[in-house]
C-alpha cells in the first residue's frame, strides 16, 4: 500500500489510457473541429453571431461577452471570453478574485498555484503601466473520465485521503485516479514500477494536464478601466512551429 501511494501523483495515467485527447471543453463542448462546426454548437446554447465583428454574443457567468473562436490550421484551438462592459480598478479585482474562487471550487479543475487572489491594497493601475506587471490566473480541466468517476474510491483506500483536506487540488487528483490505476494495473505490477516507467508516466500526466488550459487575465483598455479575457485552450490543436 506504501508503495501505491509514493505513485499517487501518477495516477492521471488514466487520462491516457482511458481518454485519448481528452480535449478542453467550453460548456461542455469539445474546443475541437471546424470553426463553423463550432459556431453553430455555440449558437445552438443561444449565442448571437455578429457578422460585423466575428464573434458570438451572450451572456456567460453572469457576465454579458463576446466569444471569439481561434483556429489553427482549420481546427479550432481555443475560445476566448472577453467581457463587453468595462469596469473600474476595484470592481475589476473583485471580479477577479470571484473568478479564482470559483475555478478554486469547482471540482473540474486544479491549479499549479496555491493562491492568485488579489490584495485589496494592491495597485493594479501602478503596476500595469509603469512595470508592465500581467494579472492572470491558470487552471487545467481534469480528464472528463476521471471527473465523471470523482467520487468513486475503493472502501481499503478511503482512510487515505479522509482526514485530509477535500479541496486540495493533490487530493482532488488522487480520489479521480486511484480507483482507475488500480483497475488497469495488478497490484503487483504497481509494485515493481521502475524508475524509468514512473518518470515516463509523470511526463504523459503532466502533459495531459497541460494540455487542457483554461486561465483569465485583467485587460486594460482606456485609462481606468478594465475587463477580463478568459481563454478555452485546447493545446493539441495549438500551433507548435509545424508551419514553419
């Protein structure tokens, strides 16, 4: 049992073995195909197209945007969300941080930082414009398969993760996976992984994760005044110097 849980952390190998391209979803749509297949699934959830900006229109997270569908060789690599309305400095920080919070609980997604909350004192204007400082914040979407499984764990390996906190993005990681590795693998065989083999399987899960990217940032637009960008990226249809 020791020896499971020193490859805990591997256990998204299942996103691999069970779900190959397990792409970024946007409303539960996959961030894949054609950018007119796309348009017309994004019309269908009740968004506007705007011929004149090329762009859908709507509301989304209780926000009024637009929704810009971006291609790379004719297949679609990523929607991004970009708010209509402008906001203040201390409106935008608290949507901001509203936006951490939610993606923070929300059991679709983990984060490779602890915490991207803004300070109430923190001067965004100052440092936008004189150090050229970025605010955004970045999360991956956990494979589809696992996320459907979250709450399946076997009862031998509950005492695991029980007394540790619920929504630590570890945890969330090892209550999606344990239950699957351990259906794909004999124990034995978990046992006996070599250096190599563990190495090899932390490369695949990080890159799975990686490859399923969503994050937001504060725009600047005229003095004063702000809004978010949020970006749906699917990394396997990114441009990876192919064209080149």
């Amino acid at each position: 049992m020791n020896k499971i849980l020193s490859v805990v952390m591997l256990l998204t190998i299942s996103t691999i073995l069970y779900a190959q391209k397990d792409v970024t979803r946007f409303l539960g749509i996959p961030v894949d195909g054609s950018k007119s297949e796309m348009i017309q699934k994004l019309k269908a959830k009740g968004y506007r197209y705007n011929s004149t900006l090329d762009c859908l229109e709507g509301e989304f997270n209780g926000s009024q945007v637009y929704l810009s569908v971006v291609t790379n060789n004719n297949k679609v690599w990523r929607i991004a969300v970009i708010d209509v309305n402008d906001t203040n400095e201390t409106n935008i920080k608290i949507r901001f941080n509203n936006l951490c919070q939610q993606f923070k609980k929300n059991k679709k997604y983990i984060s490779m930082e602890h915490d991207y909350t803004l300070a109430e004192e923190e001067d965004i204007e100052r440092q936008m414009l004189l150090h050229k400082k970025r605010y955004q914040a970045a999360f991956y979407q956990l494979p589809t398969i696992i996320e459907s499984r979250a709450n399946i764990l076997p009862d031998s390996l509950r005492h695991i993760v029980k007394i540790m906190p619920d929504d630590t993005d570890q945890i969330k990681v090892q209550k999606y996976s344990i239950n699957m590795l351990l259906s794909k693998y004999p124990i034995e065989k978990i046992n006996n992984l070599t250096k190599n083999e563990q190495e090899q399987l932390v490369t695949e899960m990080m890159d799975s994760i990686f490859k399923k990217s969503v994050w937001f940032m504060i725009d600047k637009k005229d003095y004063g005044k702000y809004h978010i960008k949020m970006f749906y990226d699917n990394e396997y249809n990114h441009s990876n110097g192919e064209d080149l």
